[in-house]
C-alpha cells in the first residue's frame, strides 16, 4: 500500500537520474514521492537490485539541484506504449536529502494553486 502521494511530471525529463558510482545517466523520475519513485529508462533494471543514485533537476529559480539517495528495485517492466523500461524504486534507509526534496516540490505545487 502506498505510504505517500506521487508527484507526477508533465516533462518526462525534469529529473535525471544517474548510476552515481559510475557517474552515467540511466534515466529519468516518471514520478517521486518520499518513499520512492518511478525510473524510467532505456534498460531493465532487477527487481532485488540496489541502486546509489544522484538525482539533479533545475528548479524553478533555474538553481541546480542534486541528490544522492539509495534505493532498492521493487518491479520492473516495459511500456510497449512508450517503448521506456519503468522501475518502482524504494529508498533504502534514511534519506533527509532526498525526503527535503520531494518536500521543497510538494510546497511549491501547493503555492501555485
């Protein structure tokens, strides 16, 4: 059961998402809450299999954003639809960075409304 609402993104590509050990981009934040996300990408990602991630995004100050969280692949599939592979990710451990980040958006959906 989902513990947290999901932010959705209208541009798929707001949140890029890297292999931090390896400092390559394996995809993009389909959508984020702060207890994980959904990754989409150009590879199956193991369900089982943990990831050290670093998440840069601009914000809308036009300021660079970058976090670096941990998280664990729940499912993983492809959408024949968008030819994308998607992930549901689950933080691993504590993660106040990132959970200040999902925060910091949530606050900023809730001021333009």
């Amino acid at each position: 059961m989902r513990q947290s609402s999901r932010i959705t993104f209208r541009s798929t590509f707001r949140i890029k998402i890297s292999d931090r050990e390896r400092d390559t981009l394996i995809g993009y934040a389909g959508d984020v809450s702060e207890c994980g996300m959904k990754l989409l990408g150009d590879s199956l990602v193991e369900p089982g299999r943990e990831l050290k991630l670093r998440l840069r995004m601009r914000d809308r100050d036009g300021e660079m954003r970058q976090v670096d969280v941990d998280m664990v692949c729940q499912w993983s599939q492809e959408n024949s639809r968008t030819g994308f592979f998607e992930a549901g990710l689950a933080v691993v451990g504590e993660a106040p960075a990132y959970v200040r980040l999902i925060d910091g958006m949530r606050n900023k959906r809730k001021e333009q409304v």
